[in-house]
C-alpha cells in the first residue's frame, strides 16, 4: 500500500514538474538569448532563429511560436495532473475541480449553443484555456502570444471555418440565399459583414492584450522617471530606489495581465459560441433531415 502511494505521489510530482517546466524553459530562453531593453523599448516577439524555406519565403520562429507551445505542454500537463487518479465516487480535490470545469464548459455550451452542439465543450473548453494561458504568461515575464497578431488572427480563421461549415449544412444553395436576407439589396453588406467577423475577433483579442501590456510600460517608465526626478537626490541608495513602482505597476498587472487575460478569453469563447450556433440554420436543417427520412422510408417501402 505504501509503494503504491509513493508511485502515485512520485507521478503526480512528475506531472507538476511538466506543468512548471516549459514554463521555466520559456524563462531561461528569454534570459539567455533577448537582449534587455533600454528605456522605453516596445517591439514585436524575439526572432531566435529563421529557417530557409524552398518556397514562400523564409519562415521566422519567434517568441510567439515557442511560447504557444511551451503554453500547450504546460496545459497538457495541468489536465493530466488534474485527472490522475480519478474514481467513479468520491475523490480528490483536483478531481472536483475537474469536473466542476467540465460541468461548467458543458453549462456555458449548452446554454448558448443549444442541445445540437453539445459536443462542443472540449473545443471551448480547449479554447478557454489556451487563450487565458497564452495572455497570463506574462505574470512570469514572458511574451504572451495573444500579443502577436498572427495567434489570434489563426484562431479567428479557424472559426470562420466553423461558422461557414455549419452555414452550410443544408447545402451551398441555401448558404448563398442566406446573403440576400432580409432583402436582397442587402447581400454586398453581408458578403463584407461575412469576412468582418473574423477581423473584428483577431483584432479585439489581440487589441486588448497588446493595449494593456504597452499601458503597463508606459506607466512603469513613467513612475520610474517621476521618482528620479522628485527623489534622485536623496543620499546614496535612496536616490537610486524606485519609491513610486511600488504598489501601482502591481494593481496594473493584476488588471491588464489577469482580469483582462481571462476576460478576452472568455469573451474570444463567448463570441465563437454565439457565431457558430447563430449561423447554423438549425429549423431548416432539421426539415431537411426530416425529409430525408421520409424519401429514404418511401424508398424501402417500395423495395420491400
């Protein structure tokens, strides 16, 4: 009995090393090999290498790409660790906290997509967690991904393609009949409106997440000047210590960096749910099945 506990906790100590370790190793890279900044200095994800493509150009691996995968190796690992060792009854902690976080995914699913999609909740879920992950990464000093324009523009086309499939599901016909409702002078306004979704979702996340990190900088720097500028002449280490960082960048990173992270994640969710379910012509496709059955049962009763 105790060989087993010892393997269990030896597993489950494993499994928080693999959730702390990309994590560290993201740290170690930026250390290593980002340049520090001097002053104000804003830019875009650390370039670490390039690779020579035969076509299309060459193809930059950066900041962002290595941190969304360290972000994903880290929730691989969190997801294992939380359903180790699960039972039919009873249970850990962890194992109430997953299943609250399951039960909760399938609540927001099935509230705002209805029965039909029911088999959402792990996209969503999957959605939810990476995007709130991907921004709360900067609580540790790393370049959050949702940062990069690219991430959140390659999650706003994956969903396009979503939105357009289940537009589709009772044919290209009625899809393209749908740009003519309610009147059909209106179909230019939703062709642009069609392809604004996508935009309009990359270009909010992305906003927002990049917005709070250069506001949080900006006032850094800021306090940092101000207190030089009152206080620099205090006698030795006093003059040099940073009075006014204290406190205020804290509550600025708890906004920007957390509450607004997982807000923006909520709200990517949130948008992707209301889109998908809104365009799927559910009445339509129901009679569509429905008469397929009907043609399908008249055809057997005719062979039998």
């Amino acid at each position: 009995m105790k060989q087993k506990k010892g393997r269990f906790a030896a597993i489950d100590a494993l499994l928080l090393m693999g959730v702390a370790m990309p994590l560290l190793a993201g740290i170690a890279l930026k250390v290593l090999f980002v340049p520090a900044a001097e002053g104000i200095e804003i830019t875009g994800a650390y370039i670490f290498f390039t690779l020579k493509m035969p076509v299309g150009g060459d193809l930059p691996i950066t900041e962002t790409q290595v941190n969304s995968w360290l972000v994903i190796m880290s929730i691989f690992f969190l997801c294992l660790y939380l359903t180790h060792g699960l039972k039919a009854e009873g249970g850990s902690r962890r194992q109430h906290l997953a299943e609250w976080i399951v039960e909760q995914t399938d609540t927001l699913v099935m509230e705002n997509m209805g029965e039909y999609f029911k088999g959402f909740s792990p996209f969503i879920g999957a959605v939810l967690g990476l995007s709130a992950f991907s921004s709360l990464v900067t609580l540790v000093g790393l370049y959050p991904p949702t940062s990069d324009i690219n991430v959140t523009a390659g999650w706003a086309i994956m969903v396009f393609f979503l939105i357009t499939y289940y537009k589709m599901k009772c044919g290209p016909l009625h899809y393209l009949k749908s740009f003519g409702e309610p009147v059909a002078f209106l179909a230019p306004l939703n062709v642009i409106s069609e392809f604004a979704t996508p935009v309009s979702m990359a270009f909010r996340h992305y906003g927002n997440i990049l917005s709070g990190t250069v506001i949080s900088v900006l006032v850094g720097t800021a306090l940092q000047g101000l207190t030089s500028l009152l206080l620099g002449r205090l006698p030795g280490i006093l003059g040099q210590f940073p009075f006014f960082q204290i406190g205020l960048p804290a509550v600025l990173s708890v906004y920007f960096d957390l509450f607004s992270g997982c807000l923006q994640a909520f709200i990517f969710a949130m948008l992707t749910m209301l889109y998908v379910s809104g365009g799927f012509p559910e009445e339509d496709y129901r009679k569509k099945q429905e008469r397929k059955k009907n043609k399908n049962r008249k055809h057997s009763a005719v062979n039998a």
